[in-house]
C-alpha cells in the first residue's frame, strides 16, 4: 500500500512541475511517467487519463492555496491589511518558484485556464468553481472593511472580483516578462480599485 499510494504522490509531483512549466497540452502520458518514474501501468491505475490527473493536479493545488489563504486572510489585523498580506504571499511564492527554477511560473489556474478552457469541459467547470471560491474568500475580507467604512465601494462581490481579476492579470505579467517585479504595483492598484479611504504604504517589498 505504501509502495502505491507513494507512486500516485510521485505522479501528481511530476505532472504538476511539468504543467507549470510546459503546459498541459505539450505533455504526454509517457513524459509524465518518466518525470516520475514510475511505469505507464501505475498510470493507469490511479488515473483514467490526463485529463483525470489535470482535475488531480488542480485539486491538490486548490487545496494548498486554500489553506494558505485561510490562514493569511483569517488572521486578526485589519481587513485592507489581510489583503495586502495575500499580495505579498503571492510574490513570495512566485519568487521562490523562479529562484528554484529559473522562470516564473505564474498561477497554475490562470495558466491552464487560457490553455484549456475552451477545450475541455470538465476543466473549466473545476476552475470556474475555484475562482467563485476565491472570490467568496476575499468577499469576506472587502465586506468587512466597507463596513467599517475603510473603502467606498457599492457591491462587494464585484469588487472582489476585480481584486482576484487583478491578481491574476498582474501575475500572468510576472509571467510573461519573468519577473516578479511586475507584482509590486499589486498594494496600489488595489487601494485604487477599492476606493481606499485612508493612506496606506502602497510598496509590497522587493525580493
């Protein structure tokens, strides 16, 4: 059981680090068997096909990201000040992944969401239901600083919308010109985009 259950860890790793830095529709069943070193057979046991391992990847990056989000937008200081920790974590983390591998990877969900979601049903549907959760996340946060009249905004779904929308569009920037400079302007546009009532120190950091 140990033996299985460690080739299935195996294979996800693998293909996670592959889609992150290929893409999904470049890869095959073989690249991936042999980045994780284990034969098709494995495979095949414990995922019907790429597209089953793609909603595996997802899941278990979903669940990472949530925990990490629930712990950084749950803390106890000041809602704008929770948000600002989000933006600094994402820098933090897609600075670590090019220090490691030389490139920024960008998000995997924005990365595969331009990729297949016009391809592959089941897919979109999984991300779609990922960026609703992650809007509802950071919903929370915004509701509770509109009302304590930190920002000036009328409907705080739709602000938190705009605040994923801008995260997702600024890291797909770090990105495409490799560097995760690109995310420092992520504090400002924010306060911008929330019509922030008070001065806040707009700078995210340099790393």
């Amino acid at each position: 059981m140990g033996r299985t259950s460690d080739a299935r860890n195996k294979i996800l790793t693998a293909a996670r680090s592959l889609i992150e830095l290929r893409g999904y529709s470049a890869l095959g069943v073989a690249d991936i068997c042999k980045a994780a070193q284990v034969p098709k057979g494995s495979f095949y046991y414990f995922f019907e096909s790429k597209e089953t391992l793609a909603l595996a990847v997802i899941d278990e990056h979903w669940a990472e990201q949530k925990r990490a989000w629930t712990r950084v937008l749950g803390d106890e200081t000041e809602p704008l000040l929770r948000l600002r920790a989000l933006f600094e974590e994402t820098r933090a983390t897609q600075h670590a992944g090019q220090q490691s591998c030389g490139t920024v990877s960008g998000c995997v969900f924005g990365n595969l969401a331009l990729e297949m979601s016009n391809q592959t049903e089941s897919v979109r549907q999984r991300l779609q239901e990922i960026f609703e959760a992650q809007i509802d996340m950071v919903e929370s946060v915004v509701a509770e600083a509109a009302s304590g009249e930190d920002i000036s905004v009328v409907d705080t779904r739709e602000a938190a919308r705009a605040v994923i929308a801008q995260l997702e569009g600024q890291v797909l920037f770090a990105k495409l010109y490799n560097s995760t400079q690109r995310l420092e302007p992520l504090w400002a546009n924010c306060l911008a985009l929330l019509g922030a009532r008070t001065p806040q120190k707009t700078a995210i950091g340099r790393g």
